[in-house]
C-alpha cells in the first residue's frame, strides 16, 4: 500500500516537471478562411489569428486556388499561406508569441517557398530573417532555379531552426529578406517540437 503511494507521487512529479506542449498556433494560415482564389492583404501592425504583422508595409494572405495568370500560388499545408512579400515589397514579416518552459531546447520548422514570374515581379530565390526574442537568428535562402523550379507553381522546402528558451513565453519574427524587385517569400506550415527539457 505505501509502495503503490509512493508510485503515484513519483509519477506524478514526472509529469509535474515535463515541459508543456509547445504552443505555436494557426502555423499553415489557416484562419481567417479566405473565398476561393482570393488574397487578402493584411497591414503592420494588424492580426492574422494569433500573428501580428511586423516592420513596414504589408503581407498577403493567400487563398486557396489563388493563380496569377498561368502562376498557381498553392499553399504547401492546408489551404492557405503568406507571401511576406505583400504589395510593397518591403521589409514586412509576421510575429507570434508563445509559452515556453525555460531552459527547454525547442526546433521551429516550416516551410519556404518561391514562385518565378518575371509578369508579377516574382523570384527567383526567397530570404526570410528570423528573430527569437528580438535577436537575429541569421537568414535562411531557398534557391528556386537550384531545385528545378517550375514556373507555374510555388516551390516549397522545409527548413528549422532551434532555439533555448529563456523565459515563459517567447517571442518569434520571420521577415521579408528578399530585395525591392522580388514580390514574393512564401512561409507556411509552421510547427514547434521540443528538443529537450531543462
């Protein structure tokens, strides 16, 4: 009878000290849902679910079935993406902040795509910068004419980044690190697994 008490208590320190799920949402764009082949373009400083629209100008959030003449801007998770792009082509990007347990190594995946359309500006490579609480945390290049890229659809690839979290919540930044003349930097599909706890 005391053994099976203190078994209980042991496993229920176990749980007590695991780190928490990790808590990225809305990660493949999904709300608010757009009509079919719509975009919408979303401000700085205004939300798309949980994200805040960073920096200046705007991005754009991609339908589904969206399509610039013979270019199909296909999201690669669900049915919706961003183009950090937006209209303006300026250092715009998206901002969420998530709980953490601190001291909790965390790998951060998602998605970058490219689209080449010498017509709508677009391509051929896409740069996003990330931030983790305000500091850099370098760029990451997708070289679209690299991996075969087909000229009537996005090209996505996987990338990741990991980090070690320092306080309860944690902050993350993904901006547009394309030049003026590039229109479009696809992100979607993102997601947060825990590496390792404290």
């Amino acid at each position: 009878m005391n053994f099976s008490r203190l078994g209980l208590a042991a496993t229920a320190l176990i749980c007590a000290s695991a780190p928490a799920a990790a808590q990225l949402k809305n990660g493949s764009f999904e709300k608010p849902k757009l009509a079919s082949g719509t975009e919408q373009i979303v401000n700085a400083g205004d939300k798309i679910g949980p994200w805040t629209v960073v920096g200046t100008g705007n991005v754009a959030l991609i339908g589904p079935d969206f399509s610039i003449g013979d270019l199909s801007l296909q999201a690669k998770k669900g049915l919706q993406f961003v183009n950090l792009g937006g209209s303006q082509n300026t250092k715009s990007g998206i901002e969420q902040t998530f709980k953490t347990v601190p001291g909790t190594q965390y790998l951060l995946w998602f998605r970058i795509g490219t689209a080449l359309s010498h017509d709508a500006g677009f391509g051929p490579d896409s740069t996003v910068d990330v931030k983790v609480d305000g500091e850099s945390r370098g760029s990451i290049t997708v070289f679209g004419h690299a991996m075969g890229q087909d000229q009537t659809r996005v090209t996505w690839r996987k990338v990741g980044i990991g980090f070690t979290a320092v306080n309860a919540t944690t902050t993350v930044d993904f901006l547009d690190g394309d030049g003026p003349f590039d229109g479009f930097c696809g992100v979607d599909g993102f997601s947060l697994t825990i590496q390792n706890g404290p």
